[in-house]
C-alpha cells in the first residue's frame, strides 16, 4: 500500500524532460548554442520555454530559425561545459545573480563539431544523434497573468530537416528511430540521467503503427529547398 502524498511546494517542477541544445545564429554571423530541457514535441512541431532574456531567445525572434540539436548521455559532458555560459553580452542581471558569464565560443567550448544546415542557416552539432531543423511558427508570453509577466517565452517551431546517426535507425526502416538504440540524455531537477535499458512494461499504444502518426508537415517540409 502506497503512502499518503503529502502537499509540497517545490521550487521547480523539472521531473525529467529530454535536453536540447539549440543552436541559433547571431546578429553579427557568429553561432549560438544553449542547452535547455522545457521542450516537448508533438508530430513534427515542438514547444520550447525559454528565459526571455535569453540570446537564444533574442536569436529566435530576430531570425525564426534554429536547430535542435538531441545530445545522447555520450555526449553529457559537452553539455555540461556549457552550464553557465550565455552568448547575451552584456550578461543578464538574472544571470549574474547565478554566476554566469558570456562566451562566445559555444561550439568550441563545448567541443562540438559545427557542420551546416539543409534548410536553415544555424549550424548542426555532428556528435548529437538527432538533429532536427526548424523554423519559428508562434510564440507566446509564459506567466504573464502573474508578476513574472515578460520573463518567459513558448516558441512553437515546426521541423523542416530531421537528420539521425545511422546507429540510432531500426533495422530494416530507413526512417525510425529505434528507442532501444537511442539513449536521450535526460535533466530532472537539473541533474543529468539517462535511461534504463529496454521496456518497463509492454505498451498497448505501441501496437499503433507509427506510420498512423504522420504529420502533414512531413510533406510540407519536402517542399523546402536545401540551400
């Protein structure tokens, strides 16, 4: 018999949610590249939750396009080295608060290997298994009904390129990812995880075809020419 759940009052709800880097261009050519974790996808669009203050957010707006770069738990380290670090310059008070300081050189902080886009002038980081390019469609204010107004920004992106490391492809399907061979690097409560190997539990919703799932955005996105 479970425990009776107690009324807690966390600082932060981030349970587990997959990391991202996002890589953006900035105004002066030079690229951006920011890991976050409030990102969730639906078909071939995903929602972003950004710090208003962001460069990456500041890059979103200004230009409307980016890539979604999906670090594995290999490449954990490389995302670490970018824990603190901001492209904005000055840095933002926020920021300074938590002791971040700007550098401009993210990729090669990091140690990523930039290699261009299809669709898209941000760059892709070739280590990262999945790498999705993507334009902006909408955003939205997060909280503004409360007196964090302004201090949060959704982005909805829709995907234009998916690029995946042949060592991520199902056997036998040239286009789906194997979630037995894929190991996203997860952040719950700012601490990095990755996943367990193999199913918990046989999954009912599994026994859909995936194919079912297609997003007419597939098509839309075939019509986009490759630079």
């Amino acid at each position: 018999m479970p425990s009776n759940p107690l009324s807690i009052e966390p600082a932060i709800l981030y349970v587990g949610t997959p990391v991202v880097l996002i890589s953006t261009k900035n105004e002066d050519g030079s690229d951006n590249l920011a890991p976050m974790s409030s990102a969730f996808w639906l078909g071939w669009r995903c929602l972003l939750g950004l710090g208003a203050s962001s460069k990456t957010t500041e890059n979103l707006i200004r230009t409307g396009e980016c890539v979604l770069n999906l670090p594995s738990v290999a490449e954990v380290a490389a995302v670490d080295r970018l824990a603190r670090l901001t492209g904005s310059n000055p840095v933002p008070a926020k920021k300074l608060e938590r002791n971040y300081r700007h550098e401009a050189r993210k990729f090669e902080i990091a140690g990523l290997t930039p290699i261009a886009s299809e669709t898209v002038a941000p760059l892709r980081a070739l280590e990262c298994p999945i790498q999705m390019e993507a334009v902006v469609a909408a955003q939205h204010g997060i909280g503004d009904d409360g007196p964090w107004k302004g201090g949060t920004i959704a982005f909805e992106v829709r995907i234009q390129r998916v690029h995946a490391h042949p060592e991520v492809l199902m056997d036998g399907h040239e286009n789906r990812i194997d979630p037995d061979k894929w190991r996203p690097l997860m952040m719950s409560f700012q601490k990095f995880y990755g996943l367990a190997d193999g199913q918990v539990h046989p999954s009912r919703l599994a026994e859909i075809p995936e194919a079912a799932y297609r997003s007419p955005d597939v098509d839309r996105a075939r019509l986009v020419a490759a630079e």
